[in-house]
C-alpha cells in the first residue's frame, strides 16, 4: 500500500498535450468531483458489487481502482479488498482516503497495488473480481483486451465471479457519431479545492478499428476566476459491442451468466450499459 505520508506527486505545470490518466493530469485532480456515485452510468453500482461480493464471499479485487470510489465502500461493508491501478497520482489520493463513516466493526482499509491489467501477477485469487466505470474500454486492441481477461482468469477462483462494466453502444453510432454539443464539465481540485472545467473540444473516430479520441481542455482557476493552467487531456477508448464482448470472454474460459443494461436489473440494450457477471467455463 502507498504510505499516504510521502510528498504529494500533484505538481502545478505548463499546457500540454497527454493521457486522460497520465502524470497528475487536472483530470485525476478533479477525478471525484467529476465522477462521483452520482454519474447516471454508475447509478446503484456499489450496491451492485457489494451484494456479488456477499455472493462469493470475497476477497474482491478491483481492476482499475482510481480514487477508491468502489474499494473504500466496499471494504466499509466489511469486504476485503485490493485495487489494481496503472496510475501512481490516483493510488496516492485513493491512499489518503479512509472508512467511511457508519462502517462496520469487520472493516479494514483497502489495499492499492500500482500494476497494469493486461499483466499482473498477485499471487492471490480472489472470489470477486471487478473492473467497474466503463475501464475495460480503455485496452485499445482485441490482443490487450484478451491478455487482460485471461489475466483477470488467472486471479479468479474455480467458483468466483468477474462482472465488469462498459458501455454499450448503440450500432448506428459508430456511422454517424457526432461530437455532443458543448459537453463542459465543473469540478475541484483535490488538493487545492479550485475550480477545474473541462470541455469537450473534439472526437476523432478510428471507425475501422472501433477507437475513439476525445481531447478535452481541462483548465484550473485561479482565486480570481482567471485561467491559470490549461491541459489538452486525450480520452482514448475502444468502443466494444455485447457479441464482441462474450467471444472475448470465451476465448479467455469466461461464460457470462447474467447481463443487464444497468446496475438495477434493467434489460440489455444499445445505448445503455453492459453489465457482464461471468464465470469460469
Ligand atoms: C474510469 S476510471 C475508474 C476508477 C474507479 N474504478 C471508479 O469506479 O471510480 C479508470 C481507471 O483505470 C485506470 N487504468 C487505465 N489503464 C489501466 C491499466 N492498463 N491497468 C490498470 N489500470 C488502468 C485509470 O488510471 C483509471 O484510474
């Protein structure tokens, strides 16, 4: 686990152009502000884990773990948990973070591991294995994709459950996508408590190879409302369809067993989300 008393790795710094998760982007300063529990395609999803971890009796690990949304309540309710994150910055703020209030007497802080989930070896399995926030569309390629789940197989018990989660999008939109009108967004700065806005500038489509690049300008304000540091930050993720989706999964000995369109028990469908619980073939 990180020790929470090293020195803060989010540094102030000129423009440039990088990765949505890259360094301490103003999108990893924002992270919790801009997507809390709150976010529409995550509605109910802590609910959702906990209660397949009651299933499986844990441990969970978490793939993509960020700040901790998921892995600190979960181990509020008594779950033991690892997260699995490629970012040092979002496993430093994750690590400054505690129990939440209310939490049971069974409780014990999460453990974060720094790694990256198309190669990782834990020496552990685990009985729940997630990879909540649409993260999986991150592996740009059906050969990353694949190592990343036969991955995740190695960690998971005989008898234990993955259930992941991306968006499912809808089939005339790779066609005829179009960038959302005026996308902005507000959130804080974890450390300084500023102001950071992010829009939506422009989106590239790989229509080929089903890859989108999103480039945002994040910018920080200052106490006066000026701007005071702006970041050209590039989103790229692979838009990856149901079938596609359980191919994969039997490539890597998965055979889903439950799928829904969110994380209340809602019917698959496009535009929705793709919530896959699978098992071991
Ligand atoms: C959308 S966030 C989800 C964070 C958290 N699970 C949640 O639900 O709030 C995706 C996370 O995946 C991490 N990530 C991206 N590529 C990764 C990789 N190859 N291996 C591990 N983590 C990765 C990012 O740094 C980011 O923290």
């Amino acid at each position: 686990m990180t020790d929470s008393s090293h020195p803060s790795p989010l540094t102030s710094g000129a423009r440039s152009a990088r990765g949505f998760y890259e360094g301490d982007s103003l999108h990893i300063r924002a992270y919790d502000t801009l997507h809390g529990s709150t976010t529409p395609c995550v509605q109910g999803d802590i609910d959702f884990y906990a209660g397949l971890a009651g299933r499986t009796g844990g441990p969970v690990l978490e793939i993509g773990a960020g700040t901790g949304r998921v892995a600190w309540s979960l181990a509020g309710r008594g779950h033991k948990v690892t997260g699995l994150e490629l970012s040092p910055a979002m496993i430093w703020l994750a690590c400054r973070k505690s129990l939440p209030q209310g939490h049971t007497t069974a409780a014990a802080s999460p453990t974060f591991i720094q790694g990256d989930m198309r190669d990782f070896d834990l020496g552990a399995k685990f009985g729940l294995i997630t990879a909540p926030f649409r993260t999986f569309h991150v592996l740009l390629t059906p050969e990353d994709q694949l190592a990343s789940l036969q991955t995740m197989r190695r960690h998971l018990t005989e008898d234990g459950l993955l259930a992941l989660h991306l968006f499912d999008p809808r089939i005339d939109d790779l066609s005829s996508f179009r960038k959302p009108p005026q996308e902005e967004r507000r959130g804080r700065d974890a450390e300084t408590g500023r102001t950071i806005v992010a829009r939506l500038e422009d989106v590239d489509i790989d229509r080929f190879n089903q890859i989108l690049r999103n480039r945002w300008l994040y910018s920080l304000e200052g106490q006066d409302g000026a701007v005071e540091r702006q970041e050209d930050l590039i989103l790229t993720v692979r838009w990856t369809y149901r079938q596609e989706m359980k191919h994969l999964l039997a490539r890597a000995d998965f055979t889903v067993v439950e799928e829904y369109g969110d994380f209340l028990g809602g019917q698959p469908e496009h535009g929705k989300e793709q919530v896959l619980v699978c098992m071991p073939t």
